[in-house]
C-alpha cells in the first residue's frame, strides 16, 4: 500500500508532467489551496491532513487518497444525499429518519438474537 507522503509526491510528479514543465511545490501548495509549509510535512511524512483537507484532496485526485490514509472511502449514496438533503421537503426528512432508525433496531435485535439449534433425534 502506498504511505499518503508517496500518494502526494506521486501527485506532484504527475501534476508536473501535464503540465510539461518543472514547477516549485509553492505552485503546487498554490494549485491545490494549502501553504507550502503544510504540504511539505504532508509530502515528508510527517503530518497527514485533517478531514477538510482530505475533502479536498479526494476532489482534485480522487478516492484513493482514503486507501492511502488507510481510512474507509466515503459511502458514495450518502454522499449524494447529503446534497440533496436540504431541498428534501421536512415530512419526508422524518419519514427517512424513522425507516433508517427502524432498520437499524430491527438489525441490532437479529445480532444478539441467540441462534436456533437444530435438534436431531435419534
């Protein structure tokens, strides 16, 4: 698995390349929207971003940043209704909370359920 200080230096060095010149890691601090400082403990290990960082991160490139932190990628579907969420009218925001908060007791009872034994005769 690649360490999140080679995800960025990858990046960097691809970046670099599009554009078909060198370019200073100011300009690519600059290109992504965090100081050069920041991005050089990034690329030299010894600082990993924080949640607002890592968001930005994933939109300029892409999911594998979370493989790279070693954290679970984002559930694409709650994402969407994240964006969404605010132009959902009030009634059915409950209506959606009400099914997930019954899914989620009916699976917690199921886990400590105790499993059926088959009796056997003989």
């Amino acid at each position: 698995m690649i360490t999140f200080a080679d995800f960025m230096n990858k990046n960097f060095v691809e970046w670099q390349a599009k554009l078909g010149k060198r370019k200073t890691l100011e300009e690519f601090a600059s290109f992504i929207g965090v100081s050069r400082p920041l991005l050089s403990m990034w690329m030299n290990g010894t600082h990993t971003p924080g949640n607002d960082n890592i968001k930005l991160l994933s939109d300029i490139f892409g999911q594998e940043i979370y493989d790279s932190l070693n954290r679970p990628r984002p559930n694409p579907l709650l994402q969407k209704l994240s964006t969404i969420w605010e132009n959902v009218p009030p009634e059915k925001q409950q209506q959606l909370v009400q099914q997930a908060e019954a899914y989620e007791i009916k699976n917690e009872r199921s886990k400590k359920a105790p499993a059926k034994r088959k009796t056997t005769t003989n």
